[in-house]
C-alpha cells in the first residue's frame, strides 16, 4: 500500500504543547519496521496550492491564515501558533491526502501518514485543525470528474464538524460520525448520519452500534471514494477520549469497517484525525492498527 509522508509533518511546537507531533514520524518507522510499508511505497507530497485549498474554505480566511493575520482569539481556537511551517506543513498535509485519494483510485486503497483535520471549518480552523484536507480532496477530485460521490466514515472520538458544515447542503457526499455525545465540539452540526456514545462506551457497545449503521451509511451514500478518519482517541486513557475502548476494541472496529469496503470493491483513503495518548510512540502504535489490518486483510 502507498502511502503519503513528509519530514515536515512534524513541526517545532512549545514546550508541553499536548499536541503529539512526533507521531508521524512514529508511525512512519513503526510500519517501515513491520515490513507494512516499505520506502518504494513512500509518496513525498508537496504543498496544495491556494487554489484547490479555496475549494473548501473561505478567501479572506485563507488570506489571514498566509499572512499571519489571525487574531489572538483564532490561534486560542485553533490550539496552535501560527508559522510559516504551520502553513506550510497544513499544506502538505493536504497534498498527502490529495495524493492519498488519487492513488487509492488507482490501487484500491492508500493512506496519508497525517490528515483527517475535520474541525477545519470554511472561515476558520479549531481543534488543532488549520485546513480540512478531506473537504479538499473531495472538492478536488469532483472538479477533475474523477468521482462524484464520496463517503466520509468518521470514527474519531471528537464528532467531524467541519465535514458536517462542509457538506451541509451537498447530497453528493455523505458524512458519518461516530463520536462521544458530551465531548469536543460542544455546537455540533449535524452530520448525515450521527452516532453519539456515551462517555465511558466500551468495546461491546461500540462495535454493535457500528455493525448496526456502518452498511446503511454505504447504503445511502453509493460512493465512488471512501475516506476513513480512523481517529485513535476511542481507547481507553486517550487525554481528549472519555471512552473505554480496548486496543483489541480498536483492532476489530478496523477489520470491520476496512472487511467491509473491500467486500464491496469501494476505493479507500486512510487519514489519521485524533490520539493523544500517553505517548507520541503509543499514539503512532494504536495508529498503525488501520495499515496493520490492511496487511491482514489484503495478504
């Protein structure tokens, strides 16, 4: 499987910052360890251009955000400072994902070692979220022909947003969250589809309430693209979670949801969205468990 990755991903961030920014290059050694990705299989993305980035968000947004003009009151928002390499690596985040979507086309599924910024909403970003590159890709590729329906299947423990803002009035792509009711973002648009749990949910109520929506979600959305925001922050001891999911919880959500849209032949893109673990190294591991069950699945 290939997979997007750039050195700058990751960067520098102030002392005790709860972002786990080496996570992506965690998870990068841990699948290069593994033999799951190999570095043929590496694509080194370069920065989106405004261009396609102003498919999903608004001008004068953008402008703020290349010019350093956000307001104190926006960085507290978006939880980040604003840099040039903030801009920079937001950039290529998104062309991860946008290369990410066009070879999953090609190869059935790849994946993007970042992206899933889903609280990245048109006018403004929040959530450590600067630019939705999901929204991006999607608006890019629908520009191109290359799809017309898209599937957002969002299993982050924070609910999807921006995607649910994005896509509010575009019966073309369909947004699925499941998500923690009480948790981040307290204002929640409403999504296609929602599935809020409870704070606490485990491995057994979790996965019958995704075996109960995940086929109706494909069902009423008959994509041509599927994006999968396998968020990590479900698993108990997550800082941001207020779930109680196993690893082996998270493991059999993965082999569900990925069992079931390559059953149903549905090209798919992998992004990271959320997990703050104890650790960026155990955050990057509980990561690896998506490219883990597709070495599963597909050998």
């Amino acid at each position: 499987m290939r997979c997007a990755y750039h050195v700058d991903y990751e960067i520098p961030l102030p002392e005790g910052h709860p972002f786990p920014m080496r996570k992506f290059s965690a998870l990068r050694r841990i699948l290069e360890d593994e033999a799951i990705l190999r570095e043929d299989e590496i694509m080194s993305p370069e920065e989106a251009p405004w261009a396609e980035i102003g498919l999903a968000h608004h001008d004068d947004y953008l402008e703020r955000l290349r010019t350093g003009g956000l307001g104190r009151g926006e960085e507290r928002r978006l939880g980040l400072p604003w840099s040039p390499a903030l801009v920079r690596r937001s950039r290529l985040a998104v062309g991860g994902t946008m290369l990410a979507a066009w070879q999953s086309l090609e190869d059935g599924v790849s994946g993007n070692l970042a992206g899933g910024t889903h609280h990245a909403c048109p006018d403004h970003g929040e959530g450590f979220c600067v630019l939705n590159d999901v929204a991006i890709a999607i608006r890019v590729l629908q520009r191109e022909e290359e799809i017309r329906r898209a599937l957002i299947i969002d299993l982050d423990v924070h609910q999807g947003n921006a995607n649910a803002l994005c896509f509010a009035d575009d019966d073309s792509v369909f947004t699925f969250s499941m998500h923690g009711a009480r948790n981040f973002p307290m204002r929640k648009p409403p999504s296609d589809l929602d599935v809020p749990l409870p704070d606490h949910c485990g491995d057994l109520e979790y996965l019958a309430l995704l075996e109960r929506h995940l086929g109706d979600a494909i069902d009423r959305s008959r994509p041509d693209l599927v994006f999968l925001l396998s968020g990590v922050d479900v698993v108990v001891g997550d800082r941001y979670g207020r779930l109680a999911m196993t690893r082996d919880g998270l493991r059999r959500r993965e082999r569900r949801v990925l069992g079931e849209l390559f059953e149903r032949g549905l090209p798919t893109t992998l992004v990271l969205s959320g997990g703050y673990a104890a650790t960026p190294a155990l955050t990057a591991d509980l990561h690896a468990e998506t490219h883990r069950a597709v070495r599963d699945l597909r050998s």
